[in-house]
C-alpha cells in the first residue's frame, strides 16, 4: 500500500509538472499573452476616441515581448497628443491675449469723453456748413491733445509751445504720429461749455481756418479739467 500511494503521488506531481508545457503544445507552440490597457473608466479592452481620453492607467498593463512596441507606439502617441493640445491652449491664450488688447483699444476709443465728442460733431458740423468733407476721427491724436491740455495745467500755461513737449512738431512726434499738414487749436472757459469754446474758436480766424482746412483729414480733441473747475480744449488736425 505504501508503495501504491508514492507512485500515486510521483503520478499526481509528474501532472502538475509536465501540464503547462503540454497546454503550450496542444495550443499551436505558444501561450498568447494579452495587452490590456484600461481606461480611467476601468473598461478594458475598449479604445475610445482620443479626444474624449484624459489619461491612461498602465496598472493593469500584461505584454510579452511582441506587444512592447505596440504598447510603446501608444504612449508616443498619448505624449504627442498632449503636447498637441498644449500648443492648442497655448493659441487659444495668446488669440484670448489678442482679442482683449482689441477690446482695451476700442475701450479707450469709446472712452473719448461726451464732451470731446460734442467738440468733434461742431467741427464737423462747421465743416458740413461750408461743403468739406468731416474728418476722421484719430485716438493718436486725441492722446497727444489731452497730453497738451493736462500739460498746460500742471505747467500753469495756456501756448502753443509746451516747456515740456516744444512745438507741435514735437508734440506729434513724441506720440509717433506722421502727418504732412498739422494744425492746433487751444481754448479754455472756466463753466465748461463746449458750444461756447467752439464759437470762441470759430470767431478766431486762425482757428477757423484750422477748423475748416481742405488739407486735413483726421482730427483729435482733449480736454481736461483744472481743479478750479476750469476746462482746457487741445484740438489737432493732420493732412496726408
């Protein structure tokens, strides 16, 4: 009996022993061993669209040696894929970056205060009046007529020439602006009045001709106000 039940037992183990390597012959000459790549929504074996994938979890990753490319060639592709969104964002913030320096100008040009445009509509009105066409208007120029009108007040003058900017060659080209033909006009009330600022310059003939010159074509106005209350008008005009 003990003789039995040992060469039961040497049976039993030769078995086990030799089982794997039949299987491997009975199943064509090889196991095949499988790639499973997992998803972060825990499927397996289901690829979805790679914009709708966020990451991939290799925890669950099994390969032999003839999956290592494949697997390989997915991960290039992942990293390629995320650097590709990154260049995405990357112009998307810089379009974003774009659209908001355009929207900051065209604040800046809508900021024109109520009373430069009333300023602008006389002039063009005068011109209308006698048959010239209006002008354009210019925020260059309207930055350097408030320049000149801030600079008569904290400089305590009312002139063409500025003891900071010069003349008004000087002032243009401080502010980058081209021109052929320039002209300036400056008046000053103490109630704030436009109307009354554009007849006053009106009645002037020097003024006037600024006004209504035929070889201007844009024109810029600034005002600023003194802390007495009173108001400071730069008008500029440039021909081509």
């Amino acid at each position: 009996m003990p003789l039995k039940k040992s060469l039961l037992v040497c049976l039993i183990v030769s078995i086990i022993l030799f089982l794997p390597g039949m299987l491997y012959f009975l199943n064509g000459g090889y196991i095949h061993q499988v790639v499973n790549i997992i998803d972060g929504s825990g499927s397996a074996n289901e690829e979805a669209e790679p914009e709708e994938r966020v990451a991939i979890n290799f925890s669950g990753l099994i390969y032999g040696p003839d999956k290592v490319e494949l697997v390989t060639e997915k991960i290039e592709y992942w990293h390629l894929l995320a650097e590709k969104r990154a260049e995405e964002e990357r112009i998307r913030a810089e379009e974003e970056a774009a659209r908001a320096a355009e929207e900051r100008a065209a604040a800046r040009i809508a900021a024109i205060s109520q009373k430069e445009q009333e300023m602008i509509y006389y002039i063009n009105q005068a011109r209308a009046n006698a048959g010239l066409s209006s002008l354009s208007y210019c925020s260059q120029l309207t930055s350097a007529a408030r320049a000149k009108s801030r600079d008569m007040i904290d400089n305590n003058y009312f002139a063409h020439n500025s003891p900071r900017y010069g003349g008004l060659g000087d002032l243009l080209g401080t502010f980058g602006i081209s021109y052929r033909n320039a002209g300036e006009n400056l008046a000053m009330n103490s109630n704030g009045s436009v109307s009354a600022a554009h007849r006053s310059l009106m009645n002037s003939s020097g003024h006037r001709a600024n006004i209504l010159g035929s070889n201007f074509t844009r024109v810029g106005v600034g005002i600023q106000v003194k802390s007495d209350g009173s108001h400071y008008y730069t008008q500029l005009f440039t021909g081509h």
